[in-house]
C-alpha cells in the first residue's frame, strides 16, 4: 500500500486531501493507498472571519472546524518536528509520545508564522491573530475592556494590507472615539498608502477603506515601519516611537524550514520553490501548496498571491496531480487565474474585488460573507455564520437591537494541544 502524508490541515492541505478522496475512491476502497493528514490543531482556523471576531459579531470557536469528523482515520494529531527525505519518513510528535511516519508521497502545506525574527518583542509584548490561541488571548483581553471601561489606551495595528484594515477598523468599531470610548487605535503601514495589493487597479475600493478608517477615528501611520515591540511603545525604522498599550501584528509572514528539509529549494522569504505541477522542483515525491509555497502564477510566472483563496486552489491541483501521479497519469498544470480580494469593514460595510469589478458598502460585505461561507470547509458550520451576520446587519439596518436568538454554531473545542504547543516562534 502506498501512503501519502500531507503535512498541514489548514486551506491547502484540506483541499488536497478531500481532491485526492475523491478521485482515489477504488484504491482508497482497495487499500492500495491510504491518505494520512497530520496537523498540530484539532481544528481548521478560518482566518476570513478575523474582523467579525475581532467587533464581537462572531466567537472564536465558530471560526473554527474541527478535523477529526472531515479526515476520519486519516487524521494523525500531531506536530511534525523533523523530516528524513531520504528516508521518505516524517518524526512525528503526538500526545502518546513520538512516532515514525513512513510516506510514499509528501504533500508539505505547513502554511505560514507570524513575523517573530522580524519584529523584536513580538512573542514577549505583542498580540497576534493568526493562530488560534493567540486570537482567543486577544479576544479574552478585549473582553476584559468591555468589562471595566479602561482608561485612555493606544492600540497599534501594523500591517496596511487587508487584515491589518479589517483588524483596525473592527477595533475602531467596538471601542474607537466615535463609539464614545477612550481608545485610540493607530495603523502602522510600511507602504506609503494603504492596501497595496489593490493598487492601482482597485485604487477605488482601496481609497474607499482608507477614508472609511479615517472616518472612524483611525490614526494612519504610513510609510512607517515597526522594529521593535516594547511593553508601552512600539518603535519605528524611522527612530519615532508611537505610544502603545497593545500591539497587534496584522501583517508579514515567517517560514520555519523544517529539520531535514533544508535541501529543498526556496526564495528569500523561505518559501519552497513549486514547479507548474505543485512539485516541489526537481522531487519527484513531494508536493507543496498554500503560504508556504513560492508557486509560479500561470499568466505572470511571479509567485502567485499568499492568501486563502490561492492556498484553496493549489490544494485543490496539487490533490489532483498526486492522484494522477498514483495512477500514473500525466500532470495539470496549476491554472488558477484569481478571483477576487476582500475586508470587511466596520457596520457591516466592506471593500470586495470580484473579477476585477470593484464594490463597496454593504454590497461589497455580502458578497464577501456570502463567498467566505461558501468556502469554509464545513457547510453545517458557515450556515450559522451566515446566520448571525444576517441577523447583526438586520440590526444594523433596522436600527434596533436584534431581537431573535442567533443561533449558535455547534461547539468546537479549542484545546490548548499539551506539549505540542511549541510555537513557530
Ligand atoms: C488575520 C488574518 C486574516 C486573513 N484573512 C484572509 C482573507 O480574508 N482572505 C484570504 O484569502 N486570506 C486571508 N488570510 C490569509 C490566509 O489565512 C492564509 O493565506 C492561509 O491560511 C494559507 O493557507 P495554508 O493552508 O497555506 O496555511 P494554514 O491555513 O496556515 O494551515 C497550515 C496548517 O499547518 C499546520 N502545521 C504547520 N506546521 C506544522 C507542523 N510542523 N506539524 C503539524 N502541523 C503543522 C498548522 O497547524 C495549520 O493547520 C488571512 C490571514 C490572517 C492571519
């Protein structure tokens, strides 16, 4: 029997897995292959819904799928801590101790780290969103400032790209001056204007976010760089310092090289070099998607965008080849041209860009949760998502507190995993 090991169970390991199961049936029913995903989580972390999170809209644990009724049996809990190429086996850390994982074929979807060995201070004085239980320390906090009205505090967003917005303009929606509180919340973006994936093509909806956070109140700080995070001030490239009560890091991305892949080829950033195919180049047994991968884009040959979306489709090629490849077949190559780009912004509001026709308003929010749900990996659980967003802009709209009881999503547990929580700091 021959094995694959896909290394990650976030977009585009999902989506590689589930392209495989299903085009594999025979010879997963056979028991000629069997497909194994390991992943640290016991949970998918939607990151879409950030900015929901982030006002109160939406809990941590509805952004959150578990694993285990999706993979079944294929599912291996653990963190991989060392590779052996040449061994074609994976040093796996599980709560029972650690195990050797044999593979025939390698699918790495590790996904990507918050910036640490960019930004000094950032594990030490720094918030995050990016992983699970930093987004519910966050959450926790801002819960506590609900609570007890907190003095005057300064909140420093970095990163002037899409999560940095939605983080800012959240912030400034649930405690911003013109929600009569005492928190001033300030944007630190290293390109001299916001957003710029969207320019110039999108410069409308890009204009359109960056006035929005003026109108709330949002201090931008352009062209500006974080180095450093202290405890009561974050320091700029520049030499100024901005004061800050919490720092939060909406921006950047880290790649850690796992023990024993170092042969494997990869950019500057730390990205693994995939061929048109989703191979990783010059291997014929290992395969790499999502953030982690520097995969050439069918039009432009640069490195196709970081984000979910791309993550989803090369998962979903990547899945494909592999099961051609176990069948022998020739390879696709990856021809994904892009979609679309989206934030959410405060009210109910949003920016979208959706084959290249720009929106704003609450159109442009529909359109963003009707395409994030569509794309959570778990039906049972977008549609109460969908259903308590429907119901805040019912409120929004109506102008009066929603009466109706959400309806909550099914509980998924958040277990802080013991011992296997070393971080990719
Ligand atoms: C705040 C925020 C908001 C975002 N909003 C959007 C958005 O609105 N739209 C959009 O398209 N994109 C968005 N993104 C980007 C998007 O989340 C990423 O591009 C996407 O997660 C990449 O998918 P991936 O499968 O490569 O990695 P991930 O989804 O990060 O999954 C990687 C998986 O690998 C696991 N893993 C890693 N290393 C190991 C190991 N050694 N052992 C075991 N398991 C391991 C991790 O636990 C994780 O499950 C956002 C990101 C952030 C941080």
């Amino acid at each position: 029997m021959r094995r694959v090991v896909i290394l990650g169970a976030g977009y585009a390991g999902l989506h590689a897995f589930s392209a495989m199961r299903s085009r594999l049936r025979l010879m997963l029913a056979r028991k000629e292959v069997e497909l194994i995903v390991v992943s640290r989580d016991p949970h998918h972390t939607y990151h879409g819904w950030t900015g929901e999170v982030l006002t109160g809209d939406l809990d941590v644990g509805s952004t959150l799928t578990p694993l285990a009724p999706i993979l079944g049996e294929s599912f291996v809990q653990g963190d991989v801590v060392a590779a052996d190429l040449g061994g074609q086996t994976l040093t796996v850390r599980t709560e029972a101790g650690e195990r050797q994982l044999a593979y025939d074929h390698l699918v790495i979807a590790a996904g990507s780290s918050d910036p640490f060995d960019r930004i000094g201070g950032l594990s030490e004085h720094g918030w995050c969103v990016k992983d699970t239980r930093d987004m519910q320390k966050l959450v926790a906090e801002l819960e506590n400032w609900n609570g007890a009205a907190p003095d005057p505090r300064n909140v420093v967003v970095v990163g002037g790209g899409l999560a940095g917005v939605e983080t800012a303009s959240a912030l400034a929606a649930r405690f911003g001056k013109n929600q009569g509180g005492k928190i001033n919340v300030h944007l630190v973006s290293s390109s001299d204007k916001l957003l710029p994936t969207l320019r110039p093509d999108f410069n409308h909806i890009a204009d359109t976010a960056t006035r929005t956070l003026a109108d709330q109140g949002v201090q931008l700080h352009r062209g500006a760089k974080v180095t450093q995070i202290m405890d009561d001030h974050v320091q700029l490239a520049d030499g100024r310092t901005l004061s800050s009560d919490m720092a939060i890091v909406a921006a950047g991305m880290s790649f850690r090289t796992l023990p024993g892949t170092e042969a494997l080829p990869r950019n500057a950033a730390g990205q693994i070099f995939a061929d048109k195919s989703l191979r990783v180049s010059g291997r014929n047994n290992i395969w790499v998607a999502g953030d982690i991968a520097a995969v050439p884009h069918p039009v432009t040959g640069e490195p196709c965008p970081a984000n979910a979306l791309w993550a989803m489709k090369q998962g979903d090629c990547l899945g494909r080849n592999v099961a051609r490849a176990l069948k022998g077949q020739s390879l696709k190559r990856f021809n994904f041209k892009g979609l679309g780009q989206a934030a959410g912004l405060a009210g109910q509001r949003g920016i979208t860009e959706l084959w290249r026709l720009q929106f704003t308003g609450r159109l442009a929010w529909m359109i963003r949760i009707l395409f994030f749900a569509w794309y959570m990996p778990s039906r049972r659980r977008a549609l109460p998502i969908l259903s308590q967003l429907t119901g805040h802009l019912w409120a929004a709209t109506a102008g009066a507190a929603f009466q109706g009881k959400p309806i909550e999503a099914p509980a998924a547990e958040v277990t802080p995993v013991a011992d296997l929580s070393q971080r990719l700091r």
